[in-house]
C-alpha cells in the first residue's frame, strides 16, 4: 500500500464502518476485511489510532482491526505473514509514540506493547545462553524501552498480571543463573533504582512492577554468589567481579536516597488505607495493606545488613528530626549500641502513648509495635511496669487491639541477650488480674478469626508465664472456650489456636483441670481421632492437649481411658506424632498401670510388634522404652502382656544387637524380667533354649558373657545399677556355668558402684546416690514450675524400684556373704580368685565398714 494515498481510502473506510447505517457499514467493513491481509495496512492503521486529533470511534475501530490483525498474522508461520520490514516498523511505531490520551484505545495499543517487551525478553534470555554479551546488552536496552515506553503514560492501563509474570522470568534467571547474569548487574540496579528511588518513577502507578524492581535490587545485594570469601584469598573470579559492581554502585549518596525514600515515602500509609483503618480497625490490623508493604520491609531490612555503616547515620538522623518509627523497629537488632531505648521510651514514646487525640492514634499504634520490637532486644526490666500500666489505659481502645496483642506477646515470650532485660514474673503479677480480665473480653468482643487467635495466643502466654498463679482469674474463660469451640466449627486453625490455650489450662491447672473434662475429653477424643476430616489440622495439638491432660489428672477416669481407642489407629499412621503417642501410652501406665493393660495390653502389643518390622532404630528404642517403663511399674503383669514380645529382645541380645542404644535397652528389659519376675526369666529361658537347641545352663552362660561384653552400651546410671543388681540375683549359686561367670559379674558390679556411689567427706565412708528413703514436696522458687501429677506418681513408684530401694553396696555385700555360705570359705576364696586382683581392692574399698 502507498501510505500517503492508502490512509485518506482506508480512513474513508474505517469512518464509515462506524456508521450506524447499514447500507454504508456492510461494504466498508467487507472492504476492511479485504485490506486485512495486504502490505502496509497495518501501519496505516498505526498512523490513523497515533492521530490524536480524529474521531475517537474511528480510531478506536483502527486499533481493533489493528489488534486482532496482530494477533492473525504476526507468527513467522502465519498464511499471509507480516513482513520482517513491517515488524520492525510498527515496533519502532508503538515504543516511540506512548502519550495516548484515551484510556481505551491504550487497554488495545498497549498489550501489544507487552508482546513487544516478551520478544525481547526472550532474545535476552537466549542470547544470555549463547553467551553473547553484546547482543544481550543490546536486547536488554529494548527491553527496557518498551517497559519504559509502557510506564511512562500516565493514563496507559497495561495488564499487570502479563508484566508481572514477564519480570518474574527475569528474577527467575537472576536466581538460577547468578554468575550468568553479572554483566547484567550495573544495568539491572540502574534501571530498578531509577524506577523506585527517583522521581523517573513518580508516575509508576503498577504496584507490582514496583514489587518486582525491589525484589531485583534485594536478590542482587543478598545474592551469596557475589559476595566475596572471608579469606579473600578464596573468592571465585566472578564473586570478586560481581562484589566490585555492587560496590561501585551502591555509592554513599545511592545508599542514602534509598533509606530516606524507603522511610519516608514507602513506609507511609495512604489516604485509603487510612480510610480501611477507620472503617474497620480489628481487620486493618490483621493484613497486609498493600503488596508492596511485606516487600518493602525485607528491602530495607537487607539493604541495611548489608550496608549498616552508611545507612546508621542516616536513620539517627531522621529518628532526631522525622521520629521514623517503622524503619528503628526493623533495624533493632542493628541499632542495638547506637540507640538509648529506654531514655527515648521514657523521654518521649510514653508521652505520646498517653496522647488520647484521635488524631494521634497512628502515632500510637506504631509506638506501641516499636516498643514491641526492641523489647527482645534491649528494654531494661525496670521500665516494664510503667509499660503495664500504659498497655492497660489503651487495651480497650479498638484501633490499637492488635498492635497492643502483639507488644505483648513480645513481653511474655521475649528472650534478650542481656538478662537484666528479661521477663520477670513477679512485675507482672499485679497487673496479671487486670489485663487477663481485658484480654478476656477482648476475645469476647473481636469477630475477625485472626483477631481471637492473637487473643488466644497471647493469653497461652501469659497462663504459661505465670502458671499456677492463673487459677483464681480464669472461671470466666473456662465458661466461655466451649462456646467458642462450638461457634469455630468451620475454622480449623481457630480450633487449633483453642487446643493450645487448653494446653496451657490444663497446665496451669493442675490436677483441678479434672473438673474441665465434661468439655475437654470430647476435645481431645475428636482431634485424635484419625477417622474425622478436623485430625488434619488437630492432631498435633490435640496429642498435645492429650498428653498434658494424662499428666495432670488426679486418678484415671472410664471416660478418660476410653479415648485410648483412637490409639491403635494412630499408632499404624507411624508420623511424626509417635513419640508423642509413647509418651502418652507412658503416662497411661504411670497413672493407672493394672487398669490400662487389663484394658489395651493385647492391642497394644500387637500394635509394637507391627511397629518393630518396619522402623527406625530410633523408633525401635521408643517402643523398648515403653516396655521397660511397663515391666519398671508393673514387672508381672508387664512380663505377661507383653510375652510376645520378650523372645526377640532375647534374641537381639543373644545376636549381639549393633546399635548401642537399642543393646541398652534390650540390657534394660532383660534386667527388669531377671531382677523383679525370676519365675519368668526362668520360662523365657526354657523357651529360648528349646528355640536355639541349646542346653538353659549353655544358653545363660552366653547370655551372661554378652552382658558383660556390652555394658559399655549402657550409659544411663539407672540401667547400669540394674544390670548389677539382675546378674546379682542369680547368688548365691551352685550352677558352674553361673560360677564360670562369676569374674564377669563382679566386674559389672565394680563398675556400677564407681557409678552410683558417693564418698561422705566427713566419715570417708561410701553411700549408694540412687537411694530415694521418702517423698517430699520440693521446694520451689517464683519461677520454678510446680510438679505434675504425674511427677508425683513417678517419685512415688521409684521408692518401690529396686534401682532407688535397694543400696548396691549392702546387695553385692549379702550375695557374697550368701555365695561364701554356700560353698564354704575355701571355695568361695578360690571362687575369688578368678577375679582379677585390682578389682578385689577396689571391691573391698567399697564394702569397707559393712
């Protein structure tokens, strides 16, 4: 088509297809049609929709014709493609000429601008493949002209998601090509700092491209490949390169324009998220204003790591003159020996929490997080009192709820590294009444599910702090979790955040949580059980609630020994969980062990021996352990429920079991059946005898030796004074294999009593540590936890336990009186002689005086 001639026919034409007659608009829409696959007709159209001066229908019609054009024949492979030299043409056309005024016409002119800026985009990334530097320079420059040329329209409207997913394939290479994109550095930091911290990017209204620049710059600064070794001396050439570019780059006035803009102008809220305040405070406080927010902080927060000597200055400067709050919060830890925050709390930030100006409740709101943000850092335990008494005057105050939730989840969970800034249970006990009564009603009055679970959370926090001391305040609460808990049926992370607060209940408690089981037990029996759709989000908490509930219970109740039938199914899932299923199956047994296995022994058995095919070793001790704990609280029972089990720990033992842990508690196990349940061992051997073909006398002489030969596995003193007091109760004996072995068995004892006895310095006489003669109350300090129930019930079970009853000293002192009566002095002293001469000496050391 000859342009000149070509436009005034096909202007002619596109005005009358706007006509609303339709004798006049058929042909010239067949006409347009005609002209759709000629030469030029696109850049005719180019040049009508670029003349602002025409019609706006007309030219609004040029730009779909235009469009849809584009969309038919671009492709190389396309019947009747565009010609290269038109390509270039209109290319050249759309980037040069970005000041449409009409908004619609840009939502058509301008996605092809977006095509433009992929094209290039893709050269880039190939050309980059190829390593051809030059030709990648070069596509990137047109890349970013045709970003440029689409941002600097301030009424062009260009499909953000397609931008954004453009860029993301640029991040996407700058993160899995590092060192392929180093030359792109310099030029990558121009262009984004251009856009985000000059006024070039005043105009840029697309918060995700802003999102993205900022992302590139983070990526570039944090990036471990272009930073150098510590020893110079072994960085890698393109570390050391790429460090240089940065360095250059990130000059003092750079670095500094950025932190200020960053402070000033994206730390600020809008009008409209001001106005989202005021219409609604509890759901502002719970989100993210804007997607550039999130980004904006971790920006700062890296470009300050990174670059803290320059930008220190800076920030004081602007707390002195502009009192950038947001900014001091995130850089703490940075500011930590350059800020005096307790003059400044105490000088200035507590007189701004008590301005009540409704105007000044932004200037509260942040104080109140900043404080909360340096109380984990550097906030002197003193001044904690004063800030009760503030945090009290403002919890009612609705546009401060969440900030003020979460100062003080700071306070009660903060963990600085100086202790004279810790938290002190004894401050906040007079303030404990009042705020616990507001955080209640709070957790009334919120109706975002966010909100109750920041309320949830902090008063977990605060029943954890101070524990028992909780019990007279928390009636109300106790009352109201059950309605809560019916309302948030449909809300799993709610339920979850209520499972954690009943936690710290039933801890604080104590065994007066038993009067919560009407609700409780139904709790635990739902989250636990494995067939309902909630366990997914439950169960962890739930085995939790479960356990802490066992462990605080005064007695076992049948509705409390019910809820074990969800075990057997929890115990096949083999998760994560099932320690805490031990655990639990621990404290069953140490609350009511004659009960519990009469009820689950047969079932529970079955379930380990499934278990000890398929697991780890360390979920094999996990299993072990329990068993011993059964045959430690219940030694004949024990040995009869769990039979089916005791014939492979026999034999790991007789195998010469590898893993040292697992060996030790097969050791363990073994010593409880031979110590406390003789009857049985003695079946067991049988049985094991006439596994192996073996002679009982053969088969214990090798049991014996392996004993011996392993006690190195064992390191728990415990076990270790087991051990002794097991192979001791085979004396006195007449059996020569026992006899044979004798040498072995004085040799774990000797071990033993250097293990468990202690010597008086005032008499030098040796006494057995292990000894327990009676319980008593412990004496605890403020900050101490008090025993559990459970607790209680174990220091009442180990004044029973052999291991804690019966002194080791006077046990090998009366065996060896026993064994001599048995086969006379002269037999009994050629018995000894068989025991190497040092370990008589230090033997009789410590029977000395008995």
């Amino acid at each position: 088509m000859d342009m000149d001639s070509a436009s005034t026919v096909v202007l002619q034409a596109l005005t009358q297809a706007t006509s609303q007659d339709t004798a006049v608009l058929k042909p010239a829409e067949e006409q347009l049609r005609q002209w759709e696959t000629q030469p030029g007709f696109y850049s005719v159209l180019l040049n009508i929709f670029n003349n602002h001066m025409l019609d706006v229908n007309v030219r609004w019609l040029a730009v779909l014709y235009f469009k849809n054009g584009i969309d038919r024949y671009w492709r190389r492979v396309a019947p009747h493609a565009l010609s290269e030299e038109e390509k270039v043409s209109l290319r050249a056309g759309l980037i040069t000429n970005f000041n449409e005024p009409v908004n619609q016409l840009a939502s058509g002119i301008y996605s092809f601008a977006c095509s433009l800026w992929s094209h290039h985009t893709d050269c880039f990334l190939q050309q980059i493949y190829a390593r051809d530097e030059a030709a990648a320079l070069s596509s990137l420059e047109r890349t970013l002209l045709s970003l440029k040329g689409n941002s600097i329209s301030s009424n062009a409207h260009l499909q953000t998601t397609q931008l954004h997913s453009h860029t993301r394939r640029l991040l996407d290479f700058l993160e899995y090509h590092p060192c392929a994109f180093i030359p792109l550095i310099q030029r990558s930091l121009e262009f984004a700092v251009s856009y985000v911290f000059t006024p070039a990017g005043e105009g840029v209204t697309f918060e995700r491209f802003i999102v993205q620049c900022m992302n590139l710059i983070k990526m570039i600064v944090k990036n471990d490949a272009y930073k150098p070794a510590k020893n110079i001396d072994d960085s890698k050439p393109e570390s050391l390169e790429a460090h240089k570019i940065k360095t250059a780059f990130f000059t003092h006035p750079t670095l500094t324009e950025i932190g200020r803009r960053l402070v000033s102008h994206y730390f600020l809220l809008t009008e409209e998220e001001l106005a989202m305040w005021e219409e609604d405070p509890e759901s502002f406080g719970n989100s993210t204003s804007s997607d550039t927010w999130p980004c904006t902080e971790v920006l700062f927060l890296d470009i300050f790591h990174n670059y803290s000597q320059t930008l220190t200055p800076v920030l004081l400067d602007m707390v002195q003159n502009l009192q950038v709050y947001n900014a001091v919060g995130l850089a703490a830890y940075e500011l930590f020996d350059n800020v005096d925050f307790d003059q400044w709390f105490k000088n200035q930030l507590l007189g701004e929490l008590q301005v009540s100006h409704h105007r000044y409740k932004l200037i509260r709101r942040r104080v109140i997080w900043l404080i909360g943000q340096w109380i984990s850092v550097k906030f002197k335990s003193d001044l904690r009192p004063l800030l009760y008494e503030v945090i009290l005057s403002l919890m009612q105050d609705p546009d401060l709820v969440v900030r003020l939730l979460q100062t003080l989840d700071f306070f009660l969970y903060s963990r600085p590294p100086v202790d004279d800034f810790e938290f002190r249970t004894e401050q906040f006990l007079p303030y404990l009444e009042s705020i616990f009564g507001l955080l209640f009603q709070l957790l009334q009055q919120v109706t975002e599910c966010d909100t109750k679970m920041q309320v949830l959370h902090v008063i977990s926090c605060v029943i954890e702090r101070v524990n028992i001391q909780i019990r007279p305040y928390v009636g109300c609460l106790v009352q109201y979790l059950p309605l809560l808990w019916k309302q948030s049926e449909e809300h799993n992370m709610l339920r979850c955040a209520i499972l954690t607060t009943l936690i710290h209940l039933v801890q604080g408690l104590g065994a007066e949580s038993k009067n919560l089981y009407p609700f409780l037990l139904p709790v635990i029996q739902l989250s636990t059980d494995v067939s309902q759709p909630p366990h997914v989000y439950l169960l962890e908490d739930g085995l939790e609630l479960w356990l802490v509930t066992l462990e605080n219970s005064p007695a076992v109740t049948p509705e409390l020994l019910r809820i074990f039938q969800n075990m057997s199914a929890l115990l096949e899932l083999s998760s994560e969980n099932l320690r805490t299923c031990f655990q639990i199956i621990n404290a069953y047994v140490y609350l009511s062990a004659t009960e519990f296995l009469q009820n689950y022994a047969e079932s529970l058995c079955r379930s380990f021996c499934d278990l000890l095919k398929d697991i780890t070793n360390e979920g094999q001790v996990q299993v072990l352990k329990v068993v011993e704990i059964v045959l430690k609280v219940s030694p004949i029972l024990g040995a009869h429920m769990f039979q089916p089990l005791l014939p492979a720990v026999f034999r790991g033992i007789m195998d010469g079991e590898r893993y040292p842990v697992v060996m030790s508690t097969y050791l363990g196990i073994m010593g409880r059946v031979l110590l406390q349940n003789s009857s049985f061992f003695s079946s067991l051997l049988t049985q094991m005898a006439l596994e192996c073909g073996q002679e009982m006398d053969q088969l214990l002489g090798s049991v014996i030796e392996m004993w011996v030969d392993r006690m190195d596995n064992i390191t728990q003193p415990e076990r270790r004074k087991l051990s002794a007091l097991a192979l001791l109760s085979l004396l006195p004996s007449d059996n020569s294999v026992i006899q044979d072995k004798f040498c072995g068995i004085i040799n774990i004892c000797v071990e033993a009593l250097h293990d468990v006895m202690t010597e008086d310095p005032e008499t030098g006489t040796f006494k057995d540590c292990m000894l327990m003669s009676h319980f008593e109350e412990p004496k605890l300090s403020d900050d101490e936890e008090p025993p559990t129930e459970q607790d209680k019930r174990k220091k009442l079970l180990a004044l029973e336990d052999p291991v804690h009853s019966v002194s080791l000293q006077q046990f090998v002192y009366e065996k060896l009186k026993a064994q001599q009566a048995l086969m006379g002095d002269q037999g009994f002293g050629v018995l000894m002689e068989t025991v190497d001469t040092e370990l008589v000496r230090q033997l009789q050391e410590f029977l000395q005086g008995l």
